[in-house]
C-alpha cells in the first residue's frame, strides 16, 4: 500500500470532486451547546478547516452559528455532515440532505455520506438494507450533480458494501470514513479504498480515549518527546488517512502543523502496528447485508 511521505500536504485530493478534503479536521460526535462554540473557534485559531458532523450529532446549527460568529467565510470550511439510518432510502435521504442545508444555512454541503450502510428498524439480514442505502446513494449522486454537494461519500461501509457500490453508482463515493487506530487498521479494506480512488477518514483514532494510556503507545509518545494523542494521530495519516480527533476540551486540541510535519519513524510505527488485536470501540457494520 501506498505510503505517505514525512512531511504531509495538508490536503487529500479527492476523485471526481473540486475541492480537496484537508487531512485533519474536528470530530464533533456528543459535543453540544457551549463545547460546540469552544471548540469550534479553537479548532480554528489553530487552522482547523474541516469539521465533522452528522445528523445524529443534533450539532449542526451549533456548528453553523459557531462559524458565523467566528467570522470565517463558509467557503473556507470544509463541513462533513451524514445521513441517519433512519433516513435512508429515496424520500427520506432527499429530504434528510435538504434539511442538512438548512441546518447549516448553507448552499451546500462540503462531503456529504451515508452514515451507516443499515437502516433503522430492518434486520441487519435483510436485503431491503442493500435496496435502501442504494436509493441513497443515487440521492446523493443527483444533488452532486446539481452542485448542492460539492463531495459524496459512505460512512462504515465495509468491502461487501463497496464492492457491491461499485457495481451500481454512476459515481463512486469519494470517501469512506471508518474506525482506524493500531488496534483496527482495517488493512484490507483501506488498500480496497485505495484500489477504488476511495480517501479514508478515519474515525476514533484515539479510540475514543481509550488508546492514550496503553503502555506501548506512551512509550512511543517519551521516545518521540510527542504526546501519546500526536503519535496516534500521525500514525493515521501515515496510513494515508486522514484524522477527526473530537475534543470537547479545547486544549486537547492539536494544531495541524504539529501533525502534519514530523514523521513517526518506521520501527516506532511497527510498534503501534504491533497493538493490533481487532478491538472496536465503536459500532460494528461487518453483519449488515
Ligand atoms: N462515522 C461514524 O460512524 C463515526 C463513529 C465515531 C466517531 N466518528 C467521528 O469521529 C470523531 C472522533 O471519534 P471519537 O469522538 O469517537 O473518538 P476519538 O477522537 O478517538 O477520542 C476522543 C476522546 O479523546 C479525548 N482527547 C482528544 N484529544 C486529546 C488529547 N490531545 N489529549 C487527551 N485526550 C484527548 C477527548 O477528550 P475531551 O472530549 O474531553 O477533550 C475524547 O474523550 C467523532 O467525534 C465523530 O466526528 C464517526
């Protein structure tokens, strides 16, 4: 697989897509109320340009009032919102996008993905999840080419669920975003991303906190005078990823720069690759048919 280089240019060129997606953004997932405002302006004294969210999140207006009150020109953000389980299928994911705009009072949306290859209330075994995520999709296709999204892309979507995408869409997402930390490096499916021009956004690269006090990961961190949160999530965007840290405390925040522009030396890498044993910290889609 394709390895990045020492120093990282701060965006992933995307297929298909005009704008470029920037390598390190806000994870937004259980940020509410005066979080959102902090750390949003945080995330953006410090050059964030790129914020996750998602209608679940219930976060979106925050982060829209947020920027408007920072100042900054929407054109300068890069916003990533998804589409619920429950909304998925032809109506509801038409409406669900519409609403999304609204939300973020905005002509259009940066990246927009399906949020989970499931929908609500049907049986992870039941073929009408397949029906219904590609009805989806051909949503997001059509408001794509009506340039209300300006990216379209998946969320959780395993090599099933890609292939089989692959198979039917018109236009290939350009992004799946999944869990990726040593633990899950999803190697197989980020070389299948690679082989389909699909960027990775990995989710939970701390994993989700956990990961910051396991031994080999601190030992990394004293070797590398880096934190144990800088060594996972350089060693993310050594994979080619690129990373959402969520911070609800604003110092947590990393800048950009200080991930972007050292390089995790290859043993120590090794050794953070060594830590693989499969654990998820979040949702698990591998039973969705
Ligand atoms: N597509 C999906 O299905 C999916 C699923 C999960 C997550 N996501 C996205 O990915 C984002 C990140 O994942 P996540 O929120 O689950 O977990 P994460 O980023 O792996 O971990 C977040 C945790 O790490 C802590 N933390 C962050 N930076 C730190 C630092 N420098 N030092 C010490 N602690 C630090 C945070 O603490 P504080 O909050 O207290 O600062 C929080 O408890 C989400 O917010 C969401 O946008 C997507």
């Amino acid at each position: 697989m394709e390895k990045a280089t020492s120093i990282l240019p701060p965006h992933i060129k995307l297929s298909h897509s005009l704008i470029d997606l920037p390598r390190v953004g806000l994870g937004t997932f259980k940020l509410a109320g005066s979080e959102v405002t902090s750390s949003v302006s945080r995330a953006l004294e410090i050059g964030y340009r790129h914020i996750d969210t998602a209608v679940i999140y219930k976060n979106e207006e925050l982060i829209s009032s947020a920027l408007k009150q920072h100042g900054i020109a929407r054109e300068e953000v890069f916003i990533t919102s998804k589409i619920s389980p429950y909304q998925q299928g032809a109506e509801r994911a038409r409406a669900a996008a519409l609403e999304i705009l609204q939300r973020l009072d905005s002509s259009y949306v940066d990246l927009l993905l399906i949020h989970w290859p499931g929908a609500s209330k049907t049986k992870t075994t039941d073929p009408a999840n397949a029906k219904l995520r590609l009805e989806s999709w051909r949503v997001l296709e059509e408001l794509y080419e009506q340039g209300k999204l300006k990216a379209i892309g998946v969320s959780n979507y395993e090599e099933s669920h890609l292939k089989e995408l692959a198979s039917h869409a018109k236009i290939m997402p350009m992004v799946n975003q999944v869990e990726v930390h040593p633990q899950r490096p999803n190697t197989c499916l980020r070389q299948l991303c690679q082989d389909l021009g699909i960027a990775v956004v990995a989710y939970a690269s701390l994993g989700c906190g956990h990961l910051l006090q396991n031994p080999i990961v601190l030992d990394v961190a004293q070797q590398t005078g880096k934190s144990p949160a800088q060594v996972l999530l350089r060693w993310g965007l050594q994979k080619g990823c690129a990373v959402i840290p969520k911070a609800a405390n604003p110092g947590h925040l990393i800048a950009a720069g200080e991930l972007l522009n050292w390089e995790l030396p290859g043993d120590l890498e090794a050794r953070l690759d060594g830590l693989e044993n499969g654990t998820k910290y979040c949702w698990d889609p591998s039973g969705i048919a």
